[in-house]
C-alpha cells in the first residue's frame, strides 16, 4: 500500500514546487516605481542615478537642488537600463539656483528600453533650471527648438577671444554643443583678443559655422567724429579679409567705456553707408549708459531703431550647454531689432561665451 501513494505523493510535490516557483518569477517581473530623489543645497552638487529593471516596471525619478552661493557646478545623471513588456519612464530634474556670479548646470539623461510592445513604454524626461525648461529625450541634444517672441527660430552659438583651432572647436562640440554661429574680432588687440584669420575662416565656413564678426579696437565710445573714425576703420578691415556686403559689423561697447549717442550716430551712419551692416554688442539692461545713449540716438533717427543689430549681454544667465540654454529672453531696447543674446561668459572648459540668436541674424553673418 505505502508503495502505491509514494509516487502520488511525489507527483503533488512536484506540482507543488512548481507552482510555487513558477508564481515567485511571476511576482518579481512586476517592479514597484522605483524612485530616486535628491536635494541639495551647496555650492557644488553631482547626482547620479542609475536604475535597471527588467519586466513591467514603472520608474520615476526626481531629482531636485536647491543651490546657494556665490558660484556653483551642478552636474545631473539619470541612466535608465529597461527589459521588459510594458514600461514607464518619467525623469524630472528641478534644479533651483540663487547664485549671485556664475552657475554651470549639466543634465544628463539617457533611457535605454528594450521592449517587446513599444505602444505601452511612455518615456517623459523633463529638466528645469531656474524655472527655465528644456527637454532632453534618450540623451539626445535638444537644437534649441526655442523661439523669440516674434515666433522666429532661435539657434545657439559662441564667441571667443581665442583663434579658433580644430582643438577649440572640438572642445566646443565635446563639452557644449554644436554652434551655428561663431563671434570673432576683427584684428588683434593686445591682452584681449586675436584676430580673425583667413585660416579661421575657412575652418569654421568647412564646418558649417557662421561668423558673427565684431569690432573692439577702441575704448572710448563718445563723440560722433570718434563713431565715424571707428567705423572706418572697421570698413577697411572688413574689406581686407573679403567680408562681403550685407554682413554685420557689431561695434563692442563694454561696460567701462564712456558711450553717448553721438558715438552711436556717427557709428550707424558710416556703417549704413557703406556695403555692410551697422551692430552694436553691449549691456542692454535698463540702467546702463549704453542702453540710454542708444535711446537718444535712436530718438534722433528712427532709422537707428530700425536698422541697427542689437546683441545684448543682459541678463548674464551663466554658461550652459547648448541642451540647457535658457529660453531666448534677451534685454534690450523697445523696439530695438535684436539679433543675439549673450547669456553666459568665460566658460571654464574652453575660452568661450555662450549665445542665443535669433535665427533671421543669419542672413547678416559671414
């Protein structure tokens, strides 16, 4: 009799064991939200998070710094590794900034799913600097898919003292992005800035890069005979490198120098005048003597208004990524015919300033 019921007994052991484990796998291809959150508040902050999930998963992961200081680095990781049937992915990145000098962010997400039904994954990645948003989806750059008020596109770009070198530009692509405008000085000035090249030129054209060329080689912007003169002197610089009509010369007028309309004036009209394009770099911010010398110009001939570049520097946001500049919100004038703001300055990585433009400029670049 024994003999009899010991396989039965076998058999149920077995049935047992295998229900038991077939539901222990069953269970665990069912992931809980995973959830990874961080808040900070210091000077520097590098978070990373890292999840793997295999099965139906459900990841959300928020990552918040709240940062304090006179100057700050911010660097965010999210690496999201997916296998399974069904899979939802939501990644926030908040990052709120009070720094009174300067602040480099990097948000760096990356999803990587891999699923038999695509139709259930829904992957949503959203990143926030100082209320500011801007996507990043599968560790993609965004191109700044931004535009002005107006409507128009907005792309991003740089400008630097330095010569530009095939180790610069590399620099450039490898830590920030990919520029469509490049801002260069015509001529050297000592313990400033180098010149452009024909060497450079060629270079950055062979990369699809456009210049935006600027005029520094003074220090003094009064008077309206001082304008005429700097003009000039621009012109025939221009023509010596075969600038070609239509592109805009943009006269850099930094915050310590003493400006006044009259410098302004005589600057439009000489430029105006001639087969290239009158612009003026500064600090547009409203208390500033710049914006005010503009003002009075522009009240004495509509035209300055009117046909005048305008790249401001105000506000000064801090260098970003091309993937993390800000929305396009320049300063400048009323009515004024905005070409670029300059939000960020002196990266640390390379010797470059980083820029917005409206994309209509392009057609005023070299």
């Amino acid at each position: 009799m024994r003999e009899r019921i010991i396989p039965y007994i076998a058999t149920a052991i077995s049935a047992v064991a295998i229900l038991a484990f077939t539901f222990f796998f069953m269970d665990s291809s069912n992931s809980e939200p995973t959830t990874g959150t961080t808040q900070a508040d210091e000077r520097a902050n590098e978070t990373t998070q890292d999840n793997g999930v295999v099965g139906e998963s459900n990841i959300i992961n928020n990552v918040q710094n709240q940062i304090n200081g006179d100057q700050s680095e911010v660097n965010n990781s999210v690496e999201n590794d997916v296998k399974g049937n069904s899979n939802q992915v939501e990644n926030n990145i908040t990052n709120h900034i009070d720094v009174k000098v300067d602040v480099n962010v990097t948000n760096n997400i990356t999803n990587s799913i891999d699923e038999q039904k695509k139709q259930n994954t829904e992957s949503t990645n959203s990143n926030s600097n100082d209320q500011n948003s801007n996507e990043e989806n599968n560790g993609q750059n965004n191109d700044n898919g931004d535009s002005d008020e107006n409507g128009d596109e907005v792309v991003w770009g740089v400008d630097s003292a330095s010569l530009t070198t095939d180790d610069l530009l590399a620099c450039v692509r490898n830590n920030f992005g990919d520029p469509q405008v490049w801002g260069r000085y015509l001529g050297d000035k000592e313990g400033v800035s180098a010149g452009l090249t024909s060497e450079e030129v060629e270079l950055l054209q062979g990369n699809g890069i456009e210049i935006l060329v600027i005029w520094n080689q003074f220090s003094d912007a009064t008077g309206y005979e001082n304008g005429q003169n700097e003009a000039n002197a621009a012109i025939n610089l221009a023509r010596e490198l075969s600038i070609p009509a239509g592109v805009a010369i943009f006269a850099d007028i930094e915050p310590t120098y003493p400006v006044d309309s009259g410098f302004i004036q005589g600057w439009y009209e000489t430029i105006n005048q001639s087969e290239f394009e009158p612009g003026i770099y500064g600090i547009f911010d409203g208390d500033r003597n710049l914006t005010s010398a503009y003002e009075a110009a522009a009240d004495s001939n509509s035209e300055i208004l009117e046909n005048t570049f305008i790249w401001t520097a105000s506000p000064n946001i801090g260098i970003t990524t091309q993937s993390n500049a800000p929305q396009f919100q320049p300063e400048t004038p009323n009515n004024a015919l905005v070409a670029g703001w300059q939000y960020g300055i002196d990266a640390q990585t390379c010797n470059i300033d980083t820029n917005l433009f409206n994309d209509e400029v392009l057609d005023v670049l070299w």
